[in-house]
C-alpha cells in the first residue's frame, strides 16, 4: 500500500527537479571564460581598432566599455557577433567603418574570443 502511494510522489519530485535544472541560464555568468587570458588575446588583435582598454579609437573601433550593445547582449550572442563581425553594408553598422569577423584575425578560436567577452565585462561602464 504504502509504494503506491510513494512512486507517483517521488516521480512528481523528480519532474520538479528536471524542471528547475533547465531553466535559462543567465545571460552574464561569470563562469563564462577567463579575463586575464581575454585581455592577451584583445591586445594583440582588438586593440588595433578599439584602442587601449577597450576605450575605442576615432574612426577605426568604438568604445566598447559603454556600448550599448556590449552590455545589453548575452555572452554567446557576442561571441556570435565578434565571429560574423559587422561589414559597413550591414544595416546594423554604425559609423560606415567595417568590424571584421574575428576582428580580421581567424586563428581566434571560440575559447579565445570567450576569453575576450569576459574581459570585455570587466571593462563595463555601464
Ligand atoms: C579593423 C578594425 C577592427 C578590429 C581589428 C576589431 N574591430 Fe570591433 N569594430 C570595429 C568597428 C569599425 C566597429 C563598429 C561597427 C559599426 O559601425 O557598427 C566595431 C564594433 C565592434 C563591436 C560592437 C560595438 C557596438 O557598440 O556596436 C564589438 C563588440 C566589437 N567590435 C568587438 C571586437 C573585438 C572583440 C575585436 C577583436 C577580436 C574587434 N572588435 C576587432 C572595428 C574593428
């Protein structure tokens, strides 16, 4: 008598907990990569255009610590972003000026260009 009762409750348990597991991860983890790796890997491809701490350079890279776009988009989106790039042909550009796929170096990997968003974060001016 009493295992009837117990299963459909310990499966009620179970499904619950399922449920909390998947529910979205935030958009900013700090988990995400490693900073100090980033900034490495920023200076010796980002730098060129967005400048020293990311502070931008006139007319070749934007701020990026009070972008509006660098704040609002989630981790992975902006490692999208940073893969694609933004050509001046985009409807999305700014300035006219292009931001190449991976900044015009490819041999970024994904873990590189992870390690550069988390730097980017520390860099925020919100
Ligand atoms: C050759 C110059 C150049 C290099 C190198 C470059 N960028 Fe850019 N980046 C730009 C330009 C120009 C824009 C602005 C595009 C626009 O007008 O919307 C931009 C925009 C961005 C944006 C969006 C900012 C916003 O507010 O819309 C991010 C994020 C970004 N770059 C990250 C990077 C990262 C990370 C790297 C290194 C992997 C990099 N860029 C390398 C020129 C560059």
């Amino acid at each position: 008598m009493k295992t009837k009762f117990f299963l459909p409750f310990a499966l009620l348990i179970f499904v619950l907990l399922a449920a909390c597991g998947s529910s979205p991860e935030p958009a900013v983890s700090a988990s995400f990569g490693d900073a100090t790796a980033g900034k490495a890997k920023f200076e010796s491809t980002c730098i060129a255009c967005h400048g020293v701490d990311a502070k931008g350079m006139p007319n070749l890279g934007k701020d990026l610590t009070t972008s509006e776009f660098v704040i609002t988009t989630g981790d992975a989106e902006l490692v999208a972003f940073i893969t694609q790039g933004r050509p001046p042909f985009d409807t999305a550009n700014t300035t006219g000026i292009d931001m190449p796929p991976k900044g015009g170096n490819p041999a970024l990997t994904e873990d590189d260009l992870k390690n550069i968003v988390a730097y980017l974060r520390t860099l925020q001016e919100p």
